[in-house]
C-alpha cells in the first residue's frame, strides 16, 4: 500500500463538512484542519465556532483560525506541516500563489456548480435563481485565479422544480464529500486529467444581499419562484402587506392571466396567496409574518381576516 497522504483541510462553513468527514474516515492523514475564526452568530451575538471546527475538535484534530493566510509565520506552520495535498472547501479566502504551490500534489478544491459556470461565493443560490435544471460538484485543482483552475472532475445532478437553494445546499455538500473521498487516491496516482476551463463558458456568482429578497411583482412568475427559492433559506424573498413585512416559501406557479395589478393578492385561502405578477399568478403556499415564525398560509389566516384585494409593495 502506499504511503498515506498528509492532508491540510481548509474550510469553514456547513458546506464544508461532509468533505472533512470524507477525509477523516479515508486511508490518509489529516494533519491540520484551517478555518475562519470564531464570530458572532444568532441575534445573541454568542461568539460560536464555525461547523468545520467543530467536526475537528470531536476528532482531536489540530485546528488553525488565522486572521489572515498571507503572513509569514502562516506560510512557516504550513510549511512545518508538509502537507502532500492542501483540500479547500468553501474556506472563505483567496489563497495566495506561496501557498498553492506548498505541497507537492498542489491544491484542489469541491466547488458547488459545473465549472466554468457559476464562479464565486453562491454558485447554488444562483443555480436556483436562474432557473436552471442541473448543476453539480466540480473538483478543481486551484489556481491563483477565482475558481478559476484546472477541471479535475465533475458529478452532476439534477435540480428540483421545486427544489430550494438550502435545499440543493444539503444535497451538493454530500455529494461533494463523496466526490472528494473517491478522488483522493486517483489524483495521488496521476489518474486524474487536468482539463482548463473554457473561458467562453465562465459566469460568475457573486455573494447575496438581503436587498435581493425584496420582490418586483411585475416580473413573471416563473422568475419570481425561481427567485423566492434561490433565496431560501437565506435571505429569502419578502414583501409588506398593510405596512408589515412578509417573507414568502414554496411558490407555484398558476397560468391564469390576471386583470389586477401586479402584487395584488387575489385570494386568501387553505391553498395560499393567489398574487397577480406580470405575466402569469404566483401561488405561495408559505409565508412568515415579521417576528414570527414560517408557517402555512392557512394557519396564519386563522384568527385573521383579509380584505381584498390587498397589495404587495
């Protein structure tokens, strides 16, 4: 048998997990494990440590929180460590040329879309707000570049109808995990073809901001599910009724043309919201009042009295 591998695993978030737990139950050694530093998490402000942290500690796995990898005694523990392999999953940092070039095997990086598509910080949010049909893992070995290197290999999977971005989150990290547990001995054996993107392709995906979640009820429907579902969980889509501001879950679309303006809610009942849009009728079927939680349309209907046609601003 070969040697083991000596792995350094930089990651951060609940994304990242399934791949460090690919790594901790394969043949090879995970010498140290990187992550973001602790932050203020939840309307506590409770300074928490991130997912992959957590996965280390239970496994008694050294862990390093710098403030920055662009320093010299960064490189130097590093460089003490002599990883073969660096792994980076959703580490939250660009990585400067010193360190890429560090190990002998490079590094290589879990990417949740199909590269050259979907370059940046929310490729599967922006998957789902585009309404595309599939995406997938692509295992990458990185560059100085933003997820800009060399195709390693790529695992696709469809996407949901009505499938959500948390949703497809879940789904992509898993299969990230086992994307990368299998690659690892393949890549060590020079089995893997590293294949350059095409440029042509490239798209990026830039982060999300909570003003996206504010809906133009003149769009069409089908853009506005695809938009409420990219933003699901976070920061999802909203809107006011009365003044009071609404989160909006689980839309379908309804071909009915409507004579009323858009935003104007049509109907209230156990189904939903019937809301008009610019083209077609949005049916949500889930909506979260603010300071309150997610709930049916019905349940928080009950109690309640509706006259309408009311207006989403």
């Amino acid at each position: 048998m070969n040697q083991p591998l000596r792995i350094v695993f930089m990651g951060t978030p609940d994304f990242a997990v399934p791949s460090l737990q690919a790594l901790i139950d394969g043949p090879h050694e995970v010498v140290a494990v990187v992550c973001q530093p602790d932050r203020q998490r939840g309307r506590g402000k409770v300074i928490s440590p991130p997912p992959v942290k957590l996965l280390a500690t239970q496994h008694n796995l050294p862990v390093l929180q710098p403030t920055s990898v662009r320093t010299d005694d960064f490189f130097s523990t590093l460089q003490y460590l002599a990883p073969d392999l660096l792994v980076v999953v959703a580490y939250g940092k660009i990585l400067p040329p010193s360190l890429l070039a560090l190990p002998r095997l490079g590094a290589i990086n879990v990417h949740g879309s199909l590269l050259p598509k979907y370059r940046g910080a929310a490729p599967i949010q922006w998957a789902v707000i585009n309404g595309d049909t599939e995406t997938g893992i692509t295992l990458m070995q990185m560059d100085a570049g933003m997820d800009t290197g060399d195709i390693l290999l790529t695992e696709r999977t469809p996407i949901g109808p009505g499938e959500t971005a948390g949703e497809l989150f879940e789904r992509l990290s898993q299969m990230g995990g086992a994307t990368l547990g299998g690659a690892i001995d393949q890549l060590a054996a020079g089995l893997l073809t590293p294949l350059p993107q095409d440029e042509s392709l490239a798209t990026t995906a830039p982060m999300l901001s909570k003003e996206m979640g504010h809906l133009d009820w003149s769009l069409p429907a089908r853009r506005l599910k695809n938009l409420i579902r990219g933003l699901d969980p976070w920061p999802s889509a909203y809107g006011f009724i009365n003044g009071t501001r609404y989160r909006f879950f689980r839309p379908e679309v309804v071909p009915v043309r409507s004579l009323e303006g858009a935003g104007t809610i049509m109907r209230a009942d156990s189904q939903g919201l019937l809301v008009a849009t610019g083209e077609d009728c949005l049916c949500v079927q889930e909506i979260q009042p603010e300071g309150k939680k997610r709930m049916e349309v019905a349940t928080c209907l009950r109690g309640s009295t509706l006259i309408l046609p009311l207006r989403i601003t």
